[in-house]
C-alpha cells in the first residue's frame, strides 16, 4: 500500500476498459466517501517513472470530485501493457457490474492488444462466455459489411478490418475530435498534436520525483544536502503548472478563434476549462 497524488496517476493511458464511466456511481461513491464509507484501494501499476491506473476508475474519479489531494493505492510493478490485462480482468468481480457494451468494449480491447491470447483465456479473464468472443472476434475481421465499425481503445469508432491486419493500429478519422468530442478545426491541429510534448515533461517531473523519493527511503548519500520535502513540494507545484496548460479541448468561449479564457490560442486546458468557462457553454 502507498500513498500517491491523484495528479501522480495517468488516467489516459488506455487502461480504462469500460464502454463508459458511470457518473452516478461516482456520484454515489463520492457521497460514501464523505461519508467514511470504506472501499477498496485502487489498483495502480508503475515502471519506475509512470503510474496508471488499471483499477478503480470510478473511486478515483469519486476521490477528485470530493476534492481530495492524494489516494492510498494498491501498487504494482509493470508497465501499460501489463496494467491493461489487470483491468481486463478486474471489472467482472467489481462492486459496478459490467453491461453489454462494457463487455464488449472489454473483449475488442483483449483482442488488439493481446493477439496471442486464445479466445478461452480472453473469455476467462474477462468474465464472458467464449461464444460471446468469437462472436466480437468475427465482427472485427468480418469486412464485408459496408459500414461496420469497431470501438478503439480511445473510445471512437474505426472501420472494421480483416484479420491479418488486426495487429496494425486503426486509421485515424478524417476528423480529430477533442475530450468533450468538439472537432478541433484544421488550423488547431499543430498546436492539439503538440499535447504530447506536455506529457513528457510530466513523466519526466514524476521519474524526477519517484528517484527523490527512493533515495529518501534508502537514505541514499548522493542526495544528503538536499531537503526532499522541499524538492518534492517544489516538482508538484511544477508538474500542476504545467499540467494545467496541456490543451483538453477546442475554447467553448471562442470556438477556436482565441479569446482571454484560452490565451488567444484556440484551445483550453482542463484547470481552465473547469475554473473559467460558465456552465452553459460547457454543454
């Protein structure tokens, strides 16, 4: 068991294996939790620099609605691939049961990420029978159906494609949509593309972070004159700044011609979009 930030754990790393959050569950669960209601820890897994969730998408989210700074987690060691399986196969014994299209969500995500996987041991860990995998397996492949589509793992539908190429990643849609679903115009696109130069840095403060705080733990000597609170108070003030301008969506103030609420950029990030931008135009 460990302690971390809720900022300290990647959300969008793919592991989310659910066809949707349920924002009465988390409603529902961030009034226990006020209430002193006992859950259990979410589940994250880390390499050393990273932490992503695989487990308790719901309770995490219930935790920052609440407003909470930081979160006892169940801690792993493995990477996104390894993250991913464990979610797979968490949700079947989960207190919000999994529907239809969480199922089948769960199955289309088996299958693309974990090819070498037989369809009985996909069925097994996903909590499904293996008549209902084969069934999903064969809508993939099956393209002769004009107009059939597949669920990516960023939720969009693609095109279904044949089996020899279930491997390759989708084609992109002509159209690139930001996290509330608003097409982000052509002129955006550079600067939208640009949010991964945002998310490095943040890996980077949180490998910076996680080293400070091993050689605390091991009272390593190399890092003796310095004072960890200090350097770790000082990495989360960074790493919120900084998070805060990774754009999330296309300015609903502006419509992407740049205003006062975006920085005259076209895009906004979430800190602002939650702070600044009124309700009604959030719909």
């Amino acid at each position: 068991m460990k302690k971390l930030k809720l900022d300290q754990i990647i959300i969008d790393a793919g592991t989310q294996t659910r066809a949707k959050l349920n924002e009465d569950t988390i409603e529902d669960y961030a009034e226990a939790m006020t209430e002193g209601g006992k859950f259990p820890l979410i589940a994250v897994f880390t390499d050393g620099a990273n932490y992503i969730l695989a487990d308790g998408f719901h309770r995490y989210m219930a935790a920052k609605k609440n407003g909470w700074v930081d979160i006892e987690v169940d801690l792993h060691k493995g990477t996104r691939i390894d993250a991913l399986w464990y979610s797979l196969g968490a949700n079947k014994a989960n207190g919000q049961r999994m529907n239809h299209d969480d199922k089948r969500n769960s199955i289309m995500l088996a299958l693309r990420d974990f090819p070498k996987k037989t369809q009985g041991e996909i069925a097994q860990h996903v909590g499904c029978s293996r008549e209902w995998v084969n069934k999903v397996f064969g809508q993939v492949v099956n393209t002769s159906q004009p107009g059939r589509t597949v669920t990516g793992k960023d939720g969009k539908n693609y095109p279904a494609r044949h089996k020899n190429d279930l491997s390759r990643p989708p084609k992109p849609p002509e159209e690139e949509k930001d996290d509330n679903g608003k097409v982000i115009p052509k002129k955006l696109l550079t600067l939208w593309h640009r949010a991964q130069e945002i998310q490095d840095i943040l890996t980077q403060i949180s490998k910076i972070r996680a080293t400070i705080e091993r050689a605390q733990e091991e009272k390593d000597a190399l890092y003796a004159e310095i004072t960890p609170s200090q350097v770790k108070a000082a990495l989360d003030t960074a790493y919120t700044a900084i998070k805060a301008t990774k754009p999330y969506c296309v300015c609903p103030a502006c419509q992407g011609e740049g205003c006062r609420a975006c920085s005259h950029r076209g895009l906004i990030g979430k800190f602002r979009f939650d702070t600044v931008i009124p309700g009604e135009l959030k719909k």
